[in-house]
C-alpha cells in the first residue's frame, strides 16, 4: 500500500490529500529515507513524522484491506513509538 494512502487509512492523518502534500514536502520519513507519495509500505517499517512543534514515530503493524479502518482498531495496524 502506497505511504500516503496508509497513513489516511489506518487515522494517523485525517484526510488522503494532507498525507500527500505532507510527502510531497518532505516531512514523511519510512526507515529513515524520506518517502516520496507512490513508496510503498510494509509490515516492520518505521515511519516518522516531522512536525513544526516535533516528530512523531510510528512503526507498520499491519496493512489494511479497505480502505479505512474503524479507529478503534488502530492499535492493530500501527504503533507510536
């Protein structure tokens, strides 16, 4: 599954078109090589995160087969480190 679609779909960013402008800027990181929108993710990957007031760490759990997932089974799909 490509990074930005990943990152909408199991809720650590709210809306698709925000985690491609934030790939797209540079600020999304998957083991420690930054992602560019069509990269895609696998279980054990490490992704951060850069914010304006810190980084954020999350490591790939699972990858999910809809297109979103009820966020209470967030836990199942990925990790904040």
């Amino acid at each position: 599954m490509r990074i930005d679609k990943w990152l909408s779909s199991v809720n650590v960013i709210k809306r698709r078109t925000i985690a491609v402008d934030m790939v797209k800027s540079g600020v999304v990181y998957i083991n420690d090589i930054e992602a560019k929108p069509s990269k895609n993710v696998t279980v054990g990957d490490k992704i951060r995160i850069e914010y304006l007031n810190g980084q954020k760490f999350y490591e790939v759990l699972a990858i999910p087969t809809t297109k979103t997932i009820p966020k209470t089974q967030k836990e199942l799909y990925v990790k904040e480190l």
